[in-house]
C-alpha cells in the first residue's frame, strides 16, 4: 500500500454509534407513530438522587430564616458581571419567578414554577426569558450553599416573594414543597409554530376574538408568557390588548381584579431593558457555544449591561421609585397623558406627553441622570379599558386593599400549581384555605371497613357499576398541578355530576344506592366510591378465579359546594377517555394521542396504562355498555382476556366505519368481536404490542394481576397527599 492511501483515523465523518443530536431520532422516519416518550419521562434514571431521597425531608432540615436573610442581602449585593439597577435586584427576582409561575395554565394544569422547568429547554431560552438565565446564577452561591435543602424550584419562587418583601410589601405567605426535575417536560404542548415570537394568527381561529385560541395555550405568541407588550403581532392597540389581556390570565386562572393587581404590581417595581440592539446579542442559553456555560443574550458589541442591557426591547421603568413598593405606578399611568414612541431597540412603547423632571426615575447607574418613564400597550389597556380602570381606580382610593389584593393574587400564582395545601410545606404557609385550592375536609378512619365492603357487594351493584363510578371519581386528577381525583367526592357536585363522560343518569343510580350505606357506616362518600370500586376489581378477579385483596386506605374527606370553584373545575372535565372507550365527540387529535394525554396527566406508565386498560376492558365498565374492545366472553371477569384476543393471529381486524372496527375469524369471516382505534393501538404500536404480549402469555395472569391492582391502587390514591 503507498502511504498516501493510508486513512486518517482523526478526520472520520462517523465518530461514534450514539445518537446524541436532538435534531435527530431513531424513529423520525415515522412522524406520524404515536410517541410514549411522554409517559417515560422523569423517571429513576433521570434524578440524581439516592433512591431514598426524600425532599420534604430534606425541608426539614433547612434553617428557613437564614435562607431567607441570604435572599435578603443578594437582594443588594450588585455582582459587577451582572449589576443590579440602582443598586437592588428586586426587579430582577420578581421577574425570575413570575416567569416561571406564568408559563402555568388552567386547560390541562401545564407549565408553572413548580418544577424547576425554567432551568431547561425551551423555557430557559423562550424571548420573554431574556437574562433570567443571570438571575439563576445570582442565586447559585445560595443554591449551592443550601444544597439538596432546597429545590431550585423553591428558590426560583421564594426569590420573588422576598423580594417583593425587601420592596416594602407585606406578601401573604409562601410555602416550600416543590420538587425538581432533571430534564425538559416532553408532555407540554407550547403550540405548532416553529419560529419564535410567529403572528398571533397562528394560534387563534380569529386573533380578533381572543377566545379562539388554540386549547390549552395561554400565550399569545410562541416565546411569550402573555401579551405582546407592544401589543396584538406588535401592533399597539390598548383596546385590543385589553382584550387579548383579559383572556390570558383567565386560562391561567385569573380575574379581572386579579389581573389588574398582578399588572399594576409587576410593573411597581423593576424596568425594561432595551438601550441597544437586540441584533448584538449572541445566541440563547440553549444555542449558545460551550464557552458561554449555560448563559445566553450576551452583548456580542459595547457593554451590554447596566443602563446598556437589552431584554424585551422596551425601554425604561414604569415609576419614579422602582426598587419601592408604593402607589408610584397608578400615580405615573393616570396621572399623565401618553403617546407612542420607541425604544432604542426599536420597540413600540409609550411616553408621557409632559413630564417634570422631579417626577422622572433616575438611570439605573448614575443618581444625577433623569430617564423618561414609560407604558406597555399593555399598562395602557388598564387605563382604556372601563373593566380594568374601574379597579384601578379602586386600588387607588384604598391602597391597602391593592397591596392585599396583589399579594393575594401573587400567592395565587406562584402556588397555583402545588395543588392542595396539604403539600404545602413550612413556616409561612397561611392558615386560610383558599377556594382555589380545592380544599377538602379531613374525613373519618374508624368505622368498620370490612362492614361496609361487605354491604356494597351485595348491594345489587354491577362490577361495572362499581369499578366505572371509582374510576370516574378518581380519573379527573392531574399531577401537572395536583388538581382533581376522588378526595372530596367531587363526582356528586356540579359541574362534574352533569358531566357527559360520568353518564349522569348511571352516576345518580350508583349515588343513590352508596350514600345511604356511607351515612349509615359513618364513613365518607368519597371513602365509599373507592372502596365500592375495589370491591369490584375483587368480584371481577374472583369471577376470574383468583382471590386477591386491593389495598385501601381510609380518610377521605366530601367537599361541599361552598369549597368547590364550580367554573375552575370546568377544565377538567374529561372530553375522551379511552380506558372507558368514549369520546365526546370526534377531534382532530386520535384517540389514542387523547388517552397518552389523560394517561400522562394521572402520572401513568405505558405499563400501567396497558394493564388499566386491558382489565378495564374485560370487566365490561365502557361508557355506556358499549362492548368495543371487550374481546372476551366473560364479560365482568377480570382477565387477561383482551391481550390473549388482541394478539391472535387467528383473527383479523377490518374498518367498518369512522374509528371503528370488526375483529373478524380468518377463517369463517364471522364478526366476533368490534373495536375502537384505541384498542387496536395496543396491538399496532411495537412498544405497547410488547407490553400487550406480556399479558397475552400462558403466564401472564401471573403478572398482569399484580400490575393491575397497583396501577389501580395508585390512580385511587394519586391526591392522597396526606398518606405521602
């Protein structure tokens, strides 16, 4: 061989077999194949912790108030890399937590400050997350400090509520509990654009009706947390904003009095940046080179910071006295007239048309300097809008109650997505229950349960009635904000009792026959309707010929409609479930895609899903009796029926209609049994087929009635906060 043909090892296009690119996956040949990844993520392997870590114990061990001193002092201790305006970074933490709370929304219980999301993609790199990125590393030194006592999604939120606090404001409490994740949610959907800060048009049906947002967003732009603040796709129009305004926060679960206050509040203290050109700044913390370690938005040209920083594009604070919490904001808004200019940076704002110099804040570095105030479109739709002024006019007659109401609204959405306040956690928890967060009494433990099991099986109660009125009750939770589940016997109230998905008319019927035998045990409703529920997965697994026991655990209370936000529950009612094979109607999205969605949201497995799924089926519990998918003829028995059917290839499956499907014998042609595409999902998908076929064995019953009795074990109790 002549030397010139020898290879060179260095320069080899392939350096490794890993696929370690984002941009890439083994199964993006095939976009349209139902995607699991969202029922894996967050598991065992993505946490760093020893297997016995337990959070809320650690908490324990966390001296709360010299955290809070440590918070305290950063408030005003200027890091020359990343300098405070006029000395206090009180602007910059409020702004740290409010966009990480904000990103929560009603629709699904998405988003929210309750994960530590913001520290990865595509929060950490959205556009309206400009440099929040530097008030994470301000915090490090304490993070790192606190270590495993404190979560970053803690410190991330307590960061705003003190500051706030060094501000002047007496806040309203706050409460430790949240827990870090490890990597970016794969379940939250931020919309189809696939550029940043894209038209408004394309999330709305009409942008000029801002009800016709695409569901569950929030946002009105991919990137943002909100509004656009220089308007609807940039264009000022206070009038409009308004509108637009009054739609977002009521997705995030926010009034107009609610709204108005966080408004008015957020913009009391802190600034605006944009003295530059947004064009100078290099790539975001996502994109950016390995030198940048982690930090995006740096200024590639001048200086960057200070009075030079460039985060939003607008320019300039909302008051005279941006580090202080006062009345400066109202006094600044209504108290001057205001007309369009721009910023620097080119960004659409508004200026007071006359001014005194006395009346002006100073520049962020040099006392001795005057700046121009200014408005958002959005400060501006306070004043225009007669909704929004009515309150601000309020607030202004009685700024104590502006100060309560904001700290209210503050707690309200920096806590939203903790759930109940029995996983609240700490010295500073309030003491009164807030309706919004779905407060339920303490219920009773005493009576006699094996009394009462035994009353409910011979009640006369199908197993279908049983199992389907648990599930129901129980199937409304979601872990993205630990809303929903049987806790409180929510089923029986309005609006849930009227719901299409828990068949009203059975409901009442199974209602009627469970609460006297709850009164007369003296255990609760709720109680009742779950162990009702387990009582019927043991008839069905005795019909099947096994003996088997469902843990129970008692202690659940019943709300009444005095506790229950009848309209905040709304978003919660179920519009598919494919564990009961129902729809509410036909949708754009498949019916398998809604059941990952639901199995998701009630912190499901792919294996737990399987399991629930396939039992379910063969214990007959479709909405309405329909008897799709129940490939057995021992209906009411829980076997493992539907897996041994499913994957025989004796049997082959034909479209007759719409989603619907016959399971015809090979041989004969005879129709023996029909299906939805749900079912046939657990035989077409390779990943759920692996699983189906687990419980199709021989053996499988050996396996799939533990399984079962887990995953149902553990819907039943995923809002038993109290037993955790």
């Amino acid at each position: 061989m002549d030397g010139n043909d020898v290879k060179p090892t260095g320069g080899c296009p392939v350096m490794h077999g890993g696929q370690t690119s984002t941009a890439n996956s083994v199964t993006s040949w095939w976009p349209n194949a139902l995607n699991l990844d969202i029922l894996h993520q967050h598991d065992s392997k993505t946490q760093p912790f020893a297997p016995n870590f337990n959070y809320r114990e650690e908490l324990k061990k966390l001296d709360v108030e010299a955290l809070k001193d440590d918070l305290r002092q950063l408030m005003k201790d200027s890091q020359e890399w990343w300098p405070a305006d006029w000395g206090s970074y009180v602007g910059m933490f409020a702004r740290v937590a409010w966009h990480a709370a904000g990103s929560y929304r009603l629709a699904d219980g998405r988003g929210g400050g309750g994960t530590g999301n913001q520290r990865f993609a595509p929060l950490n790199s959205w556009p309206d997350n400009v440099n929040t990125d530097k008030g994470r590393r301000l915090l490090w030194p304490i993070k790192k400090k606190y270590g495993n006592k404190i979560s970053w999604a803690d410190l991330m939120i307590l960061s705003g509520t003190i500051a706030y606090e060094v501000a002047g404001l007496k806040t309203f409490g706050f409460a430790f509990g949240r827990e870090d994740i490890w990597h970016p949610e794969k379940d939250v959907y931020w919309g189809a654009e696939k550029e940043w800060l894209a038209a408004s048009d394309n999330r709305y049906d009409d942008v000029a009706d801002p009800s016709t947002m695409e569901n569950p967003l929030a946002a009105v732009q991919m990137g943002l947390i909100y509004v656009n603040p220089e308007g609807v796709n940039g264009q000022p129009d206070p009038v409009k904003t308004a509108a637009h305004l009054r739609e977002t926060f009521a997705r995030m679960a926010m009034n107009d009095e609610e709204t108005a206050a966080l408004t008015a509040g957020g913009h009391t203290i802190g600034k605006s940046h944009g003295n530059g050109n947004a064009d100078d700044l290099s790539a975001d913390p996502e994109a950016a080179d390995v030198t940048s370690q982690g930090m995006g938005w740096m200024n590639t040209k001048g200086r960057g910071i200070g009075r030079d920083t460039v985060v939003s594009g607008i320019e300039g604070a909302w008051t005279k006295n941006p580090t202080q919490w006062d009345m400066g904001y109202f006094e600044m808004l209504f108290g001057h007239e205001w007309e369009l200019t721009k910023s620097p940076a080119g960004a659409w704002q508004y200026k007071p048309v006359e001014i005194n110099d006395e009346d002006m804040p100073v520049d962020v570095e040099d006392a001795s300097i005057k700046c121009m105030p200014m408005m958002t479109d959005a400060d501006m739709a306070m004043k225009v809008d007669p909704i929004y002024n009515a309150i601000c006019q309020k607030f202004m007659a009685d700024p104590e109650y502006f100060s309560e109401t904001f700290a209210r609204a503050w707690f309200k959405l920096t806590h939203r997505d903790m759930g109940p306040k029995a996983r609240y956690v700490g010295p500073d928890v309030p003491s009164e229950d807030l309706i919004w967060q779905d407060p339920v009494p303490a219920g009773t433990t005493g009576y006699d349960i094996g009394g009462l099991k035994a009353k409910i099986a011979a009640s006369g109660l199908s197993v279908a009635d049983m199992v389907s009125t648990a599930w129901d009750s129980a199937r409304t939770y979601r872990g993205s904000d630990m809303r929903g589940g049987a806790n409180g016997a929510r089923i029986r109230l309005a609006p849930q009792k009227d719901w299409a998905g828990n068949e009203p008319e059975r409901l009442a019927r199974v209602l009627s026959v469970l609460e006297p035998l709850a009164s007369a045990a003296g255990a609760s409703l709720a109680d009742t309707i779950v162990l009702a529920g387990n009582t019927g997965v043991e008839l069905a697994a005795k019909a099947a010929g096994y003996d088997i026991s469902v843990p129970f655990a008692p202690g659940r209370g019943d709300a009444t409609d005095e506790m229950t936000d009848a309209e905040s529950f709304d978003p919660l009612e179920p519009v598919a479930d494919g564990f009961r094979n129902w729809q509410k109607q036909s949708y754009v999205v498949s019916a398998e895609e809604m059941l990952l969605d639901r199995a998701q949201l009630m912190g499901l497995t792919a294996n737990e899903m399987t399991v629930l799924l396939g039992g379910m089926r063969a214990m007959g519990t479709n909405h309405g009796g329909t008897q799709h998918g129940v490939f057995t003829d021992r209906a009411g028995a829980l076997t493992t029926d539907f897996f041994v059917n499913l994957t025989d290839m004796a049997y082959s499956w034909v479209p007759v209609g719409k989603d619907l499907y016959e399971i015809r014998d090979r041989k004969t042609g005879e129709t023996k049994w029909t299906a939805t595409r749900v079912d046939l999902a657990f035989g077409s998908n390779s990943i759920l087929r692996a699983y189906a076929e687990i419980y199709a064995q021989d053996d499988g019953a050996e396996a799939f009635l533990p399984a079962f009795v887990a995953a149902w074990t553990k819907v039943m109790n995923a809002d038993r906060f109290d037993l955790k």
